[in-house]
C-alpha cells in the first residue's frame, strides 16, 4: 500500500522559517523520516509539495487512483480554502490533517479550519512528529 504525504505552501522554507514556531528540520528531513517509518510500518510513502492551491487539488485527485491514504498539512490554506475541503470530501480515501504548530496556541484565525470536518482525524503541535502520529493513525485505521 501506498501513502501520499502531502505538503502545502511555505512548508518547502522549513528549517530557515520561524524556526521558534516550526523547528529546525528541513522538510527534507521530515519526508526521510516518514519514508524510513513508512517501510517499518509496511507501506510505501511517497512525499510531495506545493505552493499553489490548484496544485494540492490536483494531487488529491491524483492519489484517490494510487494510495490508500493521505497525511496533509495543507497550511495557510487550511485556514482559507473551501477548495481544498471540497477535494478533501470528494476523495474516497481517508485524510489525516497534520499541523506542526499548535494551531490552538495561535492567532484566532488559525483556530478555524475549513477541512477538519472532512479530514478522518487532526494532530496539532507536536512538531515534525505531528507527521509521525498522523502517519502511524491513518496506517492503523487502514489496516483495521
Ligand atoms: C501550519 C499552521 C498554519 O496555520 C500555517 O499557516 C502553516 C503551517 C503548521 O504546520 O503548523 O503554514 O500548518
């Protein structure tokens, strides 16, 4: 089985951006790590990123073809995004919704999301690991 971890925008900046807020790791440390994690928990993870909105509407479309799941942090957009929530619910494979920061601990507009609802879970604020939890969840609900 395979797995699509799905980035938004300004997550490429990782490790140079607010690194107080979002750690020091690269987004390229993290897709090693979940790649690493994805063959001890028996599936093939395959990472992608994008800083256009169209884009991660489009690989979503894409990944209801090939993987069985999707962990996305889709960004800004969260906050914003009905497209992104409507290509979320339109897809019949489950999304976990991952977010580095806690949301929750920040400025009132992060506190909204418009794709929680459609997503099967969220974690929030554990840093790259929040990746780890989502991977490790959404391969549980697979397989159960
Ligand atoms: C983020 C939180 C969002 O509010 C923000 O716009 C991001 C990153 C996170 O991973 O903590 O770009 O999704």
């Amino acid at each position: 089985m395979k797995i699509l971890i799905l980035h938004g925008p300004n997550l490429n900046l990782l490790g140079t951006r607010e690194p107080e807020v979002y750690g020091s790791m690269t987004l390229n440390d993290i897709n090693e790590k979940m790649i690493a994690l994805g063959k001890e928990l028996g599936v093939e993870v395959v990472c992608q990123h994008s800083n256009h909105e169209g884009t991660l509407i489009d690989v979503l479309h894409d990944a209801r073809t090939w993987a069985g799941g999707v962990v996305f942090n889709p960004g800004g957009y969260t906050h914003t995004s009905v497209a992104l929530r409507d290509a979320i619910s339109a897809i019949v494979i489950p999304v976990i919704e991952v977010h580095l920061s806690n949301v929750y601990a920040r400025e009132e507009f992060r506190h909204v999301s418009f794709v929680s609802a459609v997503c099967k879970g969220k974690v929030t604020g554990f840093g790259w690991r929040s990746y780890e939890l989502g991977l490790r969840g959404l391969v549980d609900i697979i397989k159960m």
